[in-house]
C-alpha cells in the first residue's frame, strides 16, 4: 500500500510547522472546505474523518433512523468490510442487499428490491436511503445518467440517495464530466469522498449537498471519536490534494497504469479478463501457476469472491480469481516489468509484452 | 385474534387476588419456572416478557457481540417482521438470510451460507447464532433429527443455536417427541417460548439450558424496559398454561382444525395447497373469486408473500395466495361451516363437505 | 405488592370474550385512547406499554438525541432506579442531577444546573429534556403552578418537560385540578401515565400532547419489542381504570389511608414523619426496635436511603428510616390494626389509637 | 495548537517514503507495539486510533457492559468533553461522578461513592470501572502509591481502574518513576496513552496489561471506524515519540516551562497560583485589566470553570479564573516575554522578571 503523495506530505509538512487552532477552526481545514466547494461547484457542508468505514457509517446515520434500511450492492464495501459500523452508528438500521452485474446496482435491481420489502411499518424496516459505489467494486464506474437514474428510483421510495466515493476520484478522471454532474446534478444528497485510497495518508471527506442533512454532524461526529483536536492534519492533506487538480492527476495516473496492465494480460494465453477496466483495479482469471510464479517474483495481488462472477464465468480448477491495484505510484515501467515476468513464464498470444527501457523499474 | 384460554385467565383471575412479591419473586412465577423445568426435564433459567419480538431480541443478545452475524431463513419473522429490534438489542449485529423450502433452512443451505461468509475478522462481520423458526413461517415443522443436525453445522462454525419457538407448542403436538428431544437432546441452546399464539394474552419464555448463558440476561432485560413489577402476571399464565399438559391440548386442537381445514380445501376446484399442512396454519392458492366471496361471508384471512413460493408454483392472474390460521378456539363446526360456505361457491371435485350437525357454528 | 381492581380485571375478562384484532386495532385500545383524550380534554396521541421504565425511556427517545443531556432530580426514579434504560433507548443521552428538597426540582435548582452546564457543542452534551416525577419520590407533588414555572425554565434553554406520572392519580386525587391543568395547560410535552401502581396489572400510557413529536413513536416502540399483538390487553385495563373516574378513585383511597398511618404515627412516641403525606408514601424514622416489631408482626416496608433526608435530619444509632406505601386494597381498618400493634408497643403521646370495630382487617 | 514535533514529523514522513502492508501489519506498527512493551516492561497488547475520545471510550467499552457505572472525577474529561461518546461505545454505561480537591478522585472519596450506589440489580447500574485522568484536570498528578490505593479501592468493589493519560507523559516526566509503576505494578488495567498533545499529530494509545481484557477490542475499534488503512500513519508516530525517551524530553520540556511560568505568575501583584503546578498546566486568577491587556498582547489561554475552585478560594469581580498550558515548542524566553509584558503590566512583588537576552522569543 502507498503512502502520501509528495504534494499531500508537503502540505502536512507545511502545516505543522506554525500552531493553528484546534478542531478544525484551523486556515487549512477552511481552505480545504473553500477547496471543495469550487470543486464541486456549490456551497456544502463538509466534515473530515480518517477512514472510510467512519466516513460511510456517519453519513448513513445522518439519512437512516434505526428502524430504516439501507439498499447497497450486495458486495457493497459498507455490506461486506465494514464490520457492524453501519448498525453500529444508525442504531441499527439494517443494509438490504441489491444484485446488479458487475457490482453495479440498476434502476430495475433497485427498484425491483425495493418493490419486494414488506411495507407494514412499523413490523417491518422501511428504507431511506441507497448507498452506491462509485467506483464500483468491480471497477466500474456510474455515468451522470446512471447516478440521476438511481437517484429517481431513490426518491420515488422515499430514499436519499448517499456514494461512497473511496475510488470517485478515479471516475472523475475517467468519465467527460465535472464532479458537480456526477453528484448533486445527478441528486446524490451526501458523497464520501475518499482520498485515502489516492493520495492521501488518512483523509475522508464526508460532503453534504445540502447543509441541513447536516445539523447534527458535528455532534456525530464527535461522539464516534472522530473529532481530531489538530485538524488540520485532514485540512492540509486535502489541500495538497485538490488543489491544482492533483487528486485527478494521482486518480489519472493509476487509471493509466491499470488499462496497460488491463491490456497487457489481455494478451497472455489463458487470462481472462473478468470486467472492463474503468478504474485502477483490473479483475482477471489467470492460470493457478501463473499467479504463483509472478508471487514469487515479488508481486502482491489478492484472489477475489468468485460469488461475484458473472453467470457466464467461472474459475477452472487450475485457475484463481484476481484483482490487481495500481496506484499512483505505479509507474508504467513497473507494469512492463511486471507483464514481461508475467510473459516469460506464460506464452503470449501475439508476442511480447515491450520491454521498459529504462530497466529500472521494480515490480509492481 | 384469540384471546387467552379459560385455564389461563382463571389463573391469571386466580394470581390476582391476592397481593405477591415484585418482579418475579412471587410463587406464580415459581412455579412457571418449576413446570418449565419438568417439562423440559432438566434444570434451567427462565425469563417472561410479553412479546415474542422481545424475547427473540434479548435472546439473541445473549449469543451475538455487536459484531457477529446471526443466520436465520430468509422470511423468518425475526427477519421481516421485528423491525430491526435484534440490531437493537444486539447492538447491531447483522441478520445473514439463508434460503431453503418451506420457510426451513437446511445443514446444507446453512453450512454453504457459513461458508461463503467472508472470514477477515475485524473487516467482516463473523457468525455467532443460528435462529430456527420451529413451527416455520410456511407452518412446517424440524423434527428432532432435523435440528440435530443443524446445531451440529452451527457449532462448527462457532455458532449457539436459538429457537424462535411462537409455534413451538404446535410443532411438539404434531410430533411423537419430547420437548426435551426437540431442543436441548438436540443442542439448543435457547429456546424463545411463545404461549401468545397459543392461549396466553401476552406471554413468552426465554428459556436457557445452559444457565451460564443467562448470567447477564436480568440486566438485559431490565434495561429493555421488559421486566414488570407484577410479575406474577407472567407467571400465572404461564401456570395455567403448562399445567396438565394445557398447552398441548391447546396446539393439539388447533393444529387438528387446521388439518380438517387444510383437507377440505384441498377438494375444492382450483385450490391448491402449497405446503403439507404441519401446525395451525394453511397456505393455499385460491381462485380469488373464491377469496372474495369468502371474505363477504365473514372470514379474515391474509395475503401472503409469494416470493416464498416453491419454484414449481406460482399465483396465476385470477388467484391468490392466502394463510389460514386456525387457534386453539377454532371449532371442528367452524372449519365445516366456513368449508361449505366455500363449496357453495367453488365446485367440489368430490363431493360436498359434510354440513356441520349443530348448525350453530360462526365463521372461522 | 397489590393485584389489578376488580373494575380493571372485570374489563380485561371481558376483552378476553371475544375475538379482536391485533396490534391495537382493537375497540378497546381505541375506547382507552378516547378515554385519555377526554380525560385530558384535547387531542392528544397515546401508546401502550407494560412498563414504566419502558414507558419513561421510549418517551424521553422522543424528545433527546444521543448527544443530547436530560436533566432529572438525582433520586428520580429514572435515575436511580431504571438500570440504563433510558442510554438505551435514547442511544446514549445522559441524565443529569438537579437537587431539590424532598425530591422535588424547582425553577431555581434547574434553571442552576441549566447554567452550569458547559456549552461548547460537540464537546459537551447538550439539554433537550427536563424530566419531572409527579407525585415525588418523596411522596410530594407538584402543584399546576410549579409545573408551569418549570416549562418555563427548561423551554427559555431549550428543553422538552416530561413527565414520569407512575403516581399521577394520586397527584391529581390530591390537588384541587383537573388532569388537564396539570399537564399540557401547564406545558408538559409528555406524560407517561402509570397504570400499575394504582389498579391495573401491568399498565402505562405514553401521552403526547402534540401529535408531531409522537412522529416515529410506532416505530420506536416496536423495535423496542413493546408493541403486543393482543393489545387490548392494555387497552382493557385502561378502560376499566379511566372510566367513570375510578382512577381517582382507587388513588383518592390509597391517598386518605396514607393520610390515616401518617397522621397514626406521628402519634406515636420516637417517630418523626419526614415529609408531608401528599400521595400514597408515608416516609418517617422510627426506633429500630419498633420496626422491627411492626415486621415480625407481619407488616412489610422498605428502609429508604438516607441521602435524600433533609439537612436537618438524620438517622439516630437506634433508629430506621423507612417508606410505606398504601394502596387501593388497603383498608382504613388495615391501617388501624397496623397502629395498634405500633401502639401496643411503642407508647402513644396522647392516648391509644382506636380500635378497628370491625376487627377482622389484616396487617397492612 | 502546536503541530508535531520533528522527531515525529520525521519519522512519518520516512514512514510515507515507501509501500508497506495495510491495517496494522506494517514495520511501523509492530516496532511501535515493541517499543510500548519495552517502555512499560512487559508484554502487552496495543492499539492505536486518531482521538483521545475515541481511545477513552473504546477503552472503557472493553471494562463496562451497558448495564454498569463508569466512576471518574466530576471534572474528567470523559464526563465533561467527550460529548456522550463513553455511552455510545459502551452501548449505554453511566459515568457517576466522584468529587477531590484538585481534579484528583481519591480512595476515600471513591470508597465513599462506591458504597453509597444503590446495590440492587438489575434495577441499578453497577460499577465495572473506575478511571483516573494522569495528569489530572486540575494539572495535578497521581504518585504510583496513590494509584495502587486507587486500585485497591476499585478492585474491593469489582472495578477495573483504567487511567485516561492523555497527559501520561507530564506524569511520567514529573515523577521519579518508572511508566510501569506508575500503570500495572500499580494494578491499573488499561492505559490510554496520548501523544497528540505532547509532540504527535494525531496519536493516541489504547494498551491493555493484560491481553485478555483486548480480545475483542480488534473488532470494536474496526465498528468504531478507528482501524486506518494505512496503520503506518501510526506506527510512525509512536516509533518517533517513544524512540530514545523523546516523548518524556518533550514532556519534561513542557513541565518546565509551566514551572517558570508558575513561578513568575507568582510573583505579580494580584495573581493567585490556584493549585501546584505539576504538569505543562497553569491555573490562576488573575486581574481582570491584566488579562485583557495579556491578549491584547497575543497570548491565548483559556478562562475555566470556577465551579472547580477550591472551596477557599473564589474570583473576585474584577478577576478572571484562566489556565495556561505549555507545550514542547514552549521556549523559556517565551514564558519570559509574557512575563515581561505582564511585568509592566502589573506590578511585580519582588522586582522585575528578567528580560529574554535573545529577545527574538514571541509571546507564548
């Protein structure tokens, strides 16, 4: 896993070198606010937190009553690696699973589901609000017109509709919009913006698009622990990181290197990708000995749920499931290196994979 | 909705008259205690609530940390119809459905769900509680064996095994076993005991068979607002409930008006019986013809959700899908009353339903 | 510990007759819900549950978020007496401490606490509720005019006024007004009115003079498991305790016999009462070797915390502070019998303490 | 606010430069938990998170079901700053208030309190936990002997003692001891140990003496949302603060300058040292004029709640009650340019405090 960014360490660095007032009355904390609203084009609320799991399950307890659900991709990250988070700071609302191609949910698996729940309040749990994962878990991302589309679906069950936006920097920068057009144009009502997973140390941002499903986040936030008494330790990091357009650059960076390495497997004998490559994660089944001998040179990679296959796809008894990340440390030398031990040992369908001139490159 | 039995409101009448000892030090609810133990012929702590969601809950508690799983059918109640009372008390551990027929999981769907749960403890919630539905929401029963079994999958994986038991004085009536060998000989661990269904007003057992479980279980129940200062009205229905094998008798009858009710159906034309008619309940496709007119006579009956349906079975256009259930107060004359009404209407395929001689029966 | 009344026991017999809906769809719940509507003269919304800590802790969920501090006299019974209920039920709220002689606030030691509350939102918890016990935990009540000067205080910061109304009637039997007048004419929020210590078996209304903040009750009540499916239950005993006034009846009696013992024993050498009897409790220090006799006679009563004496009283070496309460059942021969075996060994300060002509009344 | 120290800084940026594992299983982390054992002489287990109130409450979750009672000073800071952030991780426990001179809880004031709660469960809250704020509110620090009594107290009433050392250090720095006198040799169970407010950015330790009191404490604080993705962002942190004693130079450098400027305060007309200056804390009352003319001059300081004055003690009309905290970055010619502005202010009992020679220093 990578650490900051230069430019997000700079501006930690930076920030620590004067004393500034405590729990986010701090000129960095203010300035990254500043920052995300002409990012995204419009007065909001924002509130920073370090992980991703407090970031989701905060939001959803400002837009779930205990006795609410909660729709989400059955894989959603909020449904399968938070823990009990979610229960644990709505009071117990409940997370109802939708099924969708791809880790996608679709206007018809989220209206479908929603149809299904029993609507005999109060025996049963009502919903309130849908979660959706931008990009997916699968490394898809949601156009503007999907979002909006779900967002309708949404609303017509009474539901807000919230992104957990852990990779939404890597759909900005893949997608020909602004991120205005892929939330609140499209009403989404609360986004998680993470940049964690790029660029950043530990810095969630949690971003209201309207201020008054806010009222009572700083007294939320509070009482899960996440008020940090220096906050512009979140304030710098997300400066260093929107400014200038940096958070698409780093996103840009690692979406390059996943389509090469995308293509490159491509072309290896026996590998299949699972699903097209949108963000910086590339899904693919690969022959068992392949997977071994590129482990043992050195490469991290981890085997996927097979569950999540599409129906037409499965795993032979001599293959594995992966995911590959790339981040925005991946240069694309280390993926030519990477796919040129991936060539050695398998044999490529139409050559080999072109050799990274520099040679210095370390693997993936 | 039936209300109590003359056996237990005399005793309620009974436990009335004379001033008792709070919260369940009175003799009624040692008593109740004293029967359970014999009925259930060994030693055991006990616990009375009013509802069956709340004993369900409290149980649940006892044997699921906030960030354990509890499996249970799909459609069971404590799924659909509770609300999120077991995130409640639980403090937010998460319901995993499991599929099977009938309303029944099975060894293999439940060992297949335990298996495909993700296991990276803290990131993923880990299994702690399996909840079976005994009679199960399609009026089904587990046999002894059954639930042996099931224990066995259970605490392979680390999981206690509880029993919402609202029908379980009908699944004892139908089989030739002890209460003993449908629960503890069979490894369950707790047992919600419901007498509300069955003849009481408002009255559940929360029944530990191994006490070490219940050490904490006053405190729960205490701070969940559940535990009354005239505790002998628990008590004393509970008392007349057990006492001489009341209860039985009570689950006997109605499981035998169901029977009667469930054949008679079956005679008709276009009605089909979906399930095998187990405890007090029949679940049936009509003509919704027939549906109509019977509720112009006078019967109550609900809808029911055909998502539970068989896959071979399905609701055609002019039909319905209905559950009858009979009580402990449903009369022989009852059920042949409300069977003529219906062959009256409906074209029996052999033959009239024999017309009950008194004459003098209402409506189901 | 007393039953239910006979009028109350009478109703629920009846309600028993017949068949009824569920879930308080019943004509007795809607009888009981008139009933209270009347009762307080205005449109009002009621929910049934069979506990006052069920009752006090899901009404002050209603008006205290998490983060929120509900202020109550320091020996108020949802203080000291209802586990963690009310964290529980609220999510997490906390109860602060106002003193008050004879367990009584007044505007001056809650408006004192209010102030000293720090204010610095999210870092302190903040007040939404006022929380008062009519009649006391000393057995005292508040007239109209003080509950009004306390809406006072705890509206100007901010503040919803509960109150715990377990002895009510007996406040209502003894002040010159009507229920109205000391409720919501006097700005009370929420009444949660005990029917169980005054006539019924298990028996409290949640009262919500305005409709709006009883919003998400239905919900809050169910996932709590206090919503029984045979809710005439408590609809019954409402009825039977509402109607014609018996109420204030069976309160007017428990009041007049708690009237009769104070005034016995203040007779009596070496007793001092401790606080006007105003409802049913007689609280009073007496030589330990009295106490004891009245005991081995037969009699029971608490020793109560010496804490909440006044400053100017204390509990000699020889001595016992101690509570008695009457109730509906007790008789004024009871109390009778009761001062003559105290008088019988004790020596009266101005003569002996009449003889009950009748002679056949048990100890108290 | 003061950022983080160099060594800290340092030891974070390094920690960036290169990949490492996720969630805790990074160099960092693990030298971070070595480092910690050495410090305090024996195996432990450690857990790092972001916040003081997340590792005070997360801490207290592992000590007290939500049926117990946590016991702290009426000052500390779990019960006056940490919003209700101890109820929600415990699911509801109660913080009862102990009263001490001086922000310190001492066996006596504890016993007493101990004894006097109410002892019948379920209806009453029961102790499970007693913590103790190192240094304390007031500045002040516990001796180990003191603690050990602490302890003692604590352990007689089924208590574990849990110490809130969000000023450990000072503590440490301070006293001639040892941390592992001052923690387990003296019975405490769990230490919070804080360095974001003695040289860390965000860093706060949750360790446990005795591992079996952590063996769920993983998955609480993944619930809580408190396990970082990048575990370095940690790691590093302590490593740099705990490397080579750093974290007690920083304390000790802190702990000095307070001791300067106590002792210079001491020595203007009109300025009364509240209490002992122990820690990097300062309390005194000072003239109003004084004040005012001091921020006009730049300082910053906070005015505190008089409420917490010894009784001897109070403010007068023109007078204000103000603490003064130091911090590593504090340099001796700061404290002796306040000084100096407050000198000319005021009129220094003794002669005036010698000027800084650098006379670059900027106000404290």
């Amino acid at each position: 896993m990578a650490g900051a960014s230069d430019r997000v360490l700079d501006a930690l660095v930076e920030a620590n070198a004067t004393a500034s007032p405590s729990y986010g009355a701090d000129p960095w904390t203010i300035e990254a606010e500043l920052l995300l609203a002409e990012t995204f084009e419009r007065d909001l609320a924002a509130f920073f937190v370090a992980t991703g799991t407090a970031a989701n399950s905060l939001a959803l307890s400002a837009i779930a009553q205990p006795w609410n659900a909660i729709l989400c991709h059955r894989y959603a990250h909020i449904m399968v690696d938070e823990s009990s988070a979610p229960e644990f700071f709505t009071g117990g609302a409940r997370l109802i699973p939708v099924v969708g191609a791809a880790g996608k949910i679709t206007p018809d698996t989220l209206g479908r589901t929603l149809e299904s729940l029993p609507a005999d309040s109060p025996h049963n749990v009502r919903p309130s609000a849908v979660s959706v994962t931008q990009a997916s878990e699968c490394g898809l991302v949601y156009h503007p017109e999907e979002i909006a589309e779900l967002t309708d679906v949404a609303r017509s069950h009474g539901a807000a509709l919230h992104i957990d936006g852990a990779r939404f920097a890597n759909a900005v920068a893949r997608l020909n919009c602004s991120p205005a057009e892929l939330t609140w144009k499209a009403g989404v009502d609360i986004l998680c913006l993470g940049a964690s997973k790029n660029g950043a140390l530990a810095a969630e941002a949690i971003v209201f698009f309207d201020r008054k499903r806010a009222v009572d986040f700083a007294s939320r936030r509070k009482r899960g622990g996440h008020l940090v008494a220096k906050g512009r330790f979140f304030g710098a990091q997300f400066v260093g990181w929107l400014r200038d357009g940096h958070w698409l650059e780093l996103a840009r960076s690692a979406n390059s290197t996943a389509d090469q390495l995308s293509a490159g497997l491509a072309l290896l004998e026996g590998v299949r990708i699972v699903w097209p490559t949108e963000a910086n994660e590339v899904f693919a089944i690969l022959p068992r000995s392949l997977a071994e001998k590129l482990r043992a040179a050195g490469s991290v990679f981890y085997e996927w749920n097979p569950d999540s296959l599409p129906d037409n796809e499965s795993v032979g008894e001599d293959e594995v499931f992966l995911r590959f990340v790339t981040s925005f440390l991946t240069r694309p030398c280390d993926v030519s290196d990477f796919l040129e031990v991936a060539g050695a040992i398998s044999v490529p369908k139409f050559g080999t994979v072109g050799r990274n001139p520099a040679g210095s490159c370390s693997n993936l």
